[in-house]
C-alpha cells in the first residue's frame, strides 16, 4: 500500500507495511509443515535459504499459536542467525531472503 501526502510546495509517498498474512508465507515459498500432538492438529511454515536445511532457516508461528493469542498476523523467526531477528510484512522477509541467497556462498571451499 501506498500512500501519498500532498501541499503546494511538495508531496512525500510514504510506504505502509502491511502484516504479513499467510497466503504471504505461501507466495514466498515457505513449505507448510502439519503437526498433530495429543490429537491437536497445527502447522507452520518454514523457509531454508538456498534450499539448504540448516543453512539459515526461516520459522513461522504456528496455527495453534495464532489462534491463542487471538492473532491472524503470521511472524516469521530466524532463530538460527539471530533470536532476536523478528519479521512482520512480506516486503521485509522478500527482502532479507533476496539479499541473502544472492550473497551466500555455495562455492566448494578448499
């Protein structure tokens, strides 16, 4: 979404993020992983860059977890690379993976 600020001598375009739904997780390739403990089914979405497990893996909430804190805005994790690391919208997540599949080095090494 963007929005557009106007007055007579300029105007300025702000970018709004929007949060980040799952049809989101689905359109940036996330696989979807379905879990069923104790009879309480749930899934989440993950992410592995260069499509290498283990490599720097991208983890979703899950279903279950949503619905308990009465949220339908997904988060994606990347606790493997840093617990902190946190993301909300598409535009962020897109980024981050571009930026890092493109930069990681899938050379052999000597």
């Amino acid at each position: 979404m963007v929005t557009i600020l106007w007055n007579r001598n300029s105007y300025f375009v702000f970018n709004i993020l929007k949060n980040m739904k799952e049809q989101d997780l689905i359109d940036l390739g996330f696989e979807r992983h379905d879990h069923d403990e104790e009879d309480v089914p749930f899934y989440y979405y993950s992410y592995d860059l260069n499509g290498i497990s283990g490599g720097g893996s991208l983890i979703s909430d899950s279903d279950d977890e949503l619905k308990y804190r009465g949220e339908t805005d997904w988060k994606v994790y990347a606790w493997d690379i840093n617990e902190d690391l946190v993301f909300n919208n598409k535009e962020d997540i897109k980024i981050f993976i571009d930026v890092l599949e493109r930069n990681i080095n899938t050379s052999d090494k000597d």
